[in-house]
C-alpha cells in the first residue's frame, strides 16, 4: 500500500472501475475530511495488500493528509468532515502497480533478555522479562516507557541487533523466523544518524543502490527522494543537512531494497515538534505501504501519540500495555485508572509506571503482552458485501457546499482510477521504469548478499576515496604537518649523516624518525576510526556489505596518501642530513618509512575498532610505550643481551625499523665517514654495525618481522570489527 499527500482546497473525483461502465462518485466542490474507514467487506475474511484472487475483508484507517493509493482514494485534511467509505472488492488487478514489499507479521513469546557483566563475571540482570507482542504490517507501532524501562532492549532484541543474552521465540508470519532470512527483509536505523558526512544525498543514495540492489536493477532513487521531500537537496552534503532531513535520508537509504520491517530507535530524537510530526508522519506513510514499521519512543505529546496504530508499553522490562492507541485510554479507565480530561495518555501511563504495583497490575492485567486491547469492529458486524457506501458522517464547516454522491454498484471489481482539478501535488506517480525495477528487485532470490565481494569492494573503495579527496582540510593539515616535520628533523641533524664523530646523533636521528611514523600513524585511527565503526556496524547489520570487502577496501584507500606524504618526509629528510644519495639506499630509506607507518595505523585501527574515543586516547599511549622500550633497549651493551631477550626484542616493531633503518644509512657498501678529529672510531661504518651488533642483520629480515607484525595487528583490528559487530 503506497501513501501520499494531496495538497489542500483540492476538488476531488472517486472513480470505481465496474466492467466497461464507470460510477463515479463527484464532489462538486472541495471536500474537507478528518478521518476516512476503508472496508473490504466480503465474508468475514481479512485481506490487507497481498494479491489475491478472492473476494476478502479488512479494514484501513487512513487520516489526516494520507490517502491511499493502493486502492487510489484521495481525500485532503480540514478536520470537519469525516466519511466511512465502504466497497466490495473481487479479483483486484494489479498488473500496472507498483510492487508493494511482502507483508510480514512480527510475533514474540515470552522474549527475555539478559544482559550478562563483561568484568564481574557470573553477575548478570534481566532488562526484558519474558514479554510477549504482535506487530502487524501496515500499522505503526511506538514501544513506549520510561527510562531505563528496557524499551531499546526490546527492540534490539526483536530486530535481532543484539541476540546474545536473548531467549524467547521470534515468529514471523507464524512460523519460527529464520535470522538470515530476516535481516535480508528488515533494516534498523539508530538513534544518531550515521550518514558519510562528505557525500552529497544523491551520492549516498547511488551507493546504497550500488550495494544493496543486483546488477541490472535500476533504483527508484528520485522517486524516493521526491516523496521524502529530499529531492530540493540531491546536491546537499550530508553534513550539512538539517536533523529531521539527516533522519529522513537515514529512512531512504533504507528504503532502496523496499524492506518489509523497519524498525528505528528513538526516531524523533534531537528534533523540534514540527520536525518530529513530520517524522512520525512519514513513518505512518511507510505503514499505510504495508511495511511493518516499530520504533521506540519516549513520551510523545498527545497530538503524536495519536498518529500511532498501536502501543506497546514497557516498564521494568514487563509489558504493562499493548493494544490500539485509542484503546488504551479506555482500557485504563476500565481498571479504575481514569486519565484526567485534556491530560496527555502517553504521559499519563508513563507516569503510572512510577509506582511498582502498578506496573504489577497492569503486566497482569495484558498477560504480559499476550493480550492486545482493540477497538476495531468485527468483520460480521460489516454491512454486505456488494456494497458501496459514502456517509457524511458530520459536518461542522459552512464553508463546505452541497455535494452530490452517486451510490451503490453490484459489480464493482477495484477502485483504480482517479481525477483531480488541481494538478498540484507534493508527490507523484512512480515511472514505470522504477516500478519494474522495484519488482524485479524483489524477485532475486540471494543467500547473501545481492552483490559480489568484488562489487563491494569497488563501490566501497570508490566512496572512501571521494571521501578522501574532499577533505581537503585533513590533507593540507597533513601535508603540512609532514612537510614541517620534515625541516624540522633535516635542521636538526643537517648534515650529520655524514660526520664520523656523530655516531649517537646518527642512532637518535633513526630513532626519532621511526618514532614519527610511529605516533603520527597511530593516533589518528585511534580518534577518528570509533565514529566510523558505528556507522559501519548499521550497514553491516542491514546487509549492505560482508566485512571482508569493506576491509579490503579501507586497507587500499589509504595507501595513495599516505604513502606519497611518507615519501615527500622521507625525500626531505634523506637529503638535509646528508646520507650519500644511492638508489637502492634511497628506496630502502622510503620502504622502511612506508612499512612502520602502516604497521603503526593497524596498531591504531586495532584499537579504534575495540574501545572509544576516550579509552583509546588512554591506550594508545601506552600501547606504544612497551615497542619504544624495546627500541632503545640495549645499545650500549648489545653484545651482553641474552638470546632470550634477543627475542623479545624482535616483538617490537620499532625496534625493527631502527635497526633497519641503521643498516639502510650505514650499510649497502657505505664509504667511510668523514673525520676532523685526530681519531674518529666509528668512521668505518662496518664498526657501528658490530658495536651494535648488527653487523649478521639483514635490512630484509627486518622488514619482513615488520611485515609480519603488520599483517598480524590488522588480522587483530579485523577480529576487533567482527567481535564489535557481533549480535
């Protein structure tokens, strides 16, 4: 079922399709409508969107500014009027509809969720306690409670966000739910929108359709925008968007596979009233298209409470409500319970959880959720089913002029057209392309993903890049930083490299350099990788992309920079301290450089992908401190250093790049050094090399433990994304 909006003072036709004739149902001047009841009625049975063959029944409630094109009713909002449509359908055609997502009922029985202490081991306590809830497609549902109430654990649990510490069953439409099946057909939006903060909407747009659709399949990327109001701003960044435009992209991005189930925490979060209205509307528009839409909210006002379908209440991980919004007030009231007169509801039961017997009562009172409070009308209560029917139920604006209403047809097959005096609409029609391309979308049945690795790894490797190369901010503060250091190292040891009578200048020059490859690496994952992780753990969660590819792909995507800013430090720094120009020397000289920085940015990745920014402000220091202990260890006395010690020693990736970096400017055949003094020891290279003792070195084995240590630590960070995205 697809919603959209109507603009107002619009002069609006019913047409009803029966055989070749046609009966319409004309208003000769604007009709205003509160609030418009939709019934199929035939037989008792119920029928939402699905294609069907038979005559069924249901019932839709469609208000304010909505109208539903499924059946293509279009009313506009002045809240005096209200009218009860009620039709006959058999044998819909939908030949020429846009393919609606498949409808999926979610159920929970006696769900529980622990969550268990990480430090104190054996200490455990239960935020969700055995509830149980139905959540039908179509209808918008708002988990509600106070805080701390386990409303957020409730919906990881049932989106399958968090699964470890969950026990209960999950059914589906009935049937016990499949998780891989069901996360291909749901998504789950967090609370902050994560959004790649350098992309224009459009482009975000573009590489969810390149990640989440099949090859061949063209996404319907401007009609969504268009019905999401975001069409205005395709050429926006995102980082520059508003928070209500920030939520609605987040709700786009998702909406490019037409998932059935959406399931979004605290969606109104952060935003004004009018942007929060606006919010939970289009939410309310994504139902009414027969998506199951559940999203935590805490205390909304009365007029919002009001645009959910259904309530489910929480409070002290106990279901103390579930059921019709407009039920709950009455349900209430039949407990003895009253909400006081221009009281908000939502506020009123929120304030009742204040008191621990009541919370008890009222968990009783629904079975814990297995009740549901309802006011909706029995389908045998209907009036028959060859019936059509436009009552004017009551009418309180003057302004509203006599209308005349045709009545009644035996024959009617579906309501599918439609005209309007005005063409003004704020949505139209999908194209016919995107309408194909929607069901071809559905029908492609994958066990994974729908694109390979390789297309992820394109497309996400293509983005990082773009991201890369627009903050040009972060590159000239880097360029410079590099450039700087630079000088400042050259200035320092100018001309040294040269002068035998510099031996303990020439180790200090080789230390401080492997040190400034070391901590410039180490600590910028270390503060910036943690935000990524969180948006990269939602679209991993919804299935954009397998872990694999995107690692892949953040490996490479950093190697342009910062190799080239390595080799500009390297360049510079070669040449002012004086170092005989060789060519293999040189290229050495800019290897070593190159491997300890990538060593040290998978140190810092390693940590970025575990703990947060402020855990990993504290870590990374001390993480590098024990390598640059080892670094230092010993050059004094190297020939009285344990073989054991030896060893360890070789652990330290700092270590290696010194003595790598110590054979690279002494070794390769080096000529003796100058001397001015009477007697110059360390003149003849080859005596630096033994009195190190590392004369038997290899710069080679060097870099290849460097090598090692590298592949091992991003092996470690990689470990870290999956043990973070774990459910």
């Amino acid at each position: 079922m697809r919603l959209k909006i109507v603009a107002a003072e619009q002069v609006v036709r019913y047409a009803l399709r029966a055989g070749s004739a046609c009966v319409k149902v004309l208003a000769r001047d604007v009709i205003r409508v509160d609030r418009v009841q939709l019934y199929h009625c035939t037989g008792g049975k119920p029928y939402h969107t699905e294609r069907s063959a038979q005559c069924a029944a249901a019932r839709e409630t469609l208000s304010y500014e909505f109208f539903d094109n499924n059946h293509n009713i279009i009313v506009q909002y002045c809240a005096s009027l209200s009218i009860d449509l009620l039709t006959h359908f058999c044998t819909p055609d939908f030949s020429d509809i846009s393919e609606k997502p498949d409808k999926m009922d979610l159920e929970f029985r006696n769900l529980t969720y622990t969550v268990h202490s990480r430090i104190l081991k054996g200490t455990s306590r239960q935020v969700v306690k055995g509830v149980n809830g139905r959540f039908r497609s179509g209808q918008l549902v708002a988990i509600m409670g106070p805080s701390g109430a386990g409303k957020s654990s409730l919906l990881n649990a049932i989106s399958g966000y968090r699964s470890a510490g969950v026990t209960g069953e999950l059914l589906v439409n009935g049937e016990t739910r499949d998780e891989h099946s069901f996360q291909r057909s749901s998504c789950y939006i967090t609370q902050e929108d994560l959004l790649q903060p350098l992309l224009t909407v459009r482009e975000a747009m573009d590489v969810a359709a390149s990640l989440k659709l099949p090859r061949g399949v063209k996404a319907p990327s401007e009609e969504i925008l268009q019905e999401l109001g975001l069409l205005d701003h395709q050429h926006t960044r995102t980082d520059q968007l508003s928070g209500g435009q920030k939520k609605r992209l987040s709700i786009a991005l998702e909406l490019v596979n037409n998932p059935p189930v959406f399931f979004l925490d605290e969606p109104t979060s952060g935003l004004d009233n009018v942007t929060t209205v606006q919010c939970v509307k289009l939410l309310k528009l994504l139902a009414r298209q027969g998506r199951t839409v559940v999203c935590t909210i805490h205390q909304p006002a009365a007029s919002l409470f009001e645009l959910f379908d259904q309530a489910y209440i929480i409070a002290d991980g106990l279901c103390i409500y579930q059921g019709d919004t407009e039920a709950m007030v009455p349900h209430l009231t039949s407990l003895g319970l009253v909400c006081p007169r221009h009281h908000n509801p939502a506020d009123f039961i929120i304030e009742l959880t204040e008191t621990q017997e009541y919370i008890q009562m009222l968990s009783q009172e629904i079975l814990n959720g297995t009740l549901y409070k309802s006011t909706k009308i029995d389908a045998s209560s209907e009036p028959p089913a060859s019936t059509m029917q436009l009552k004017i139920c009551y009418q309180t604006d003057d302004n509203v002029a006599e209308t005349e209403i045709v009545l009644s047809t035996d024959k009617c097959t579906y309501m599918k057209e439609y005209t309007a005096a005005s063409s003004t609409t704020l949505a139209s029609k999908m194209s016919k392309d995107s309408s194909v391309a929607w069901m071809k979308m559905q029908k492609v049945e994958t066990r994974g993903y729908p694109t390979t690795y390789f297309q992820q790894f394109a497309v996400l490797l293509t983005r990082m890049l773009l991201q890369i190369s627009r903050n040009r901010q972060a590159l000239w503060i880097q360029t410079i930083h590099h450039i700087g250091c630079a000088i400042l190292v050259g200035v320092c040891f100018f001309n040294m490299a040269n002068d035998g009578t510099q031996m303990f200048n020439h180790l200090k020059m080789c230390v401080g350099l492997i040190i400034f490859f070391a901590y410039t690496q180490i600590m910028v994952p270390v503060l910036v990788y943690p935000q990524e992780v969180k948006l990269v753990k939602k679209e991993h969660f919804n299935r954009w992309y397998n872990l694999i590819p995107y690692y892949g792909a953040l490996t490479v995507s950093k190697l342009p920079v910062q190799v080239s800013l390595n080799i500009i430090f390297c360049s510079i720094v070669y040449f002012m301290v004086g170092v005989p120009y060789a060519h293999d020397r040189f290229l050495t000289f800019c290897l070593i450089g190159n491997v300890v920085s990538l060593v040290s940015e998978g140190v810092g990745m390693a940590i970025g992908s575990v703990f947060s920014v402020r855990n990993g402000c504290a870590i990374g220091p001390a993480a590098i401190a024990p390598f640059l202990g080892l670094a230092i260890y010993g050059f004094d006395f190297a020939h009285k250093i344990p073989l054991m010690m030896n060893i360890v020693m070789k652990t330290s990736f700092i270590r290696c790049g010194v003595v790598a970096m110590v054979l690279t400017i002494f070794g390769f055949g080096r000529e003796p050094l100058e001397c001015n003094d009477v007697y110059c020891h360390f003149a003849k290279p080859n005596v630096l090399l033994q009195y190190l003792d590392i004369e038997r070195s290899s710069v080679w084995f060097e870099i290849f433990i460097m090598i090692f240590i590298m592949v091992s630590v991003r092996f470690l960070c990689f470990m870290g994304l999956r043990w973070r995205f774990a459910t």
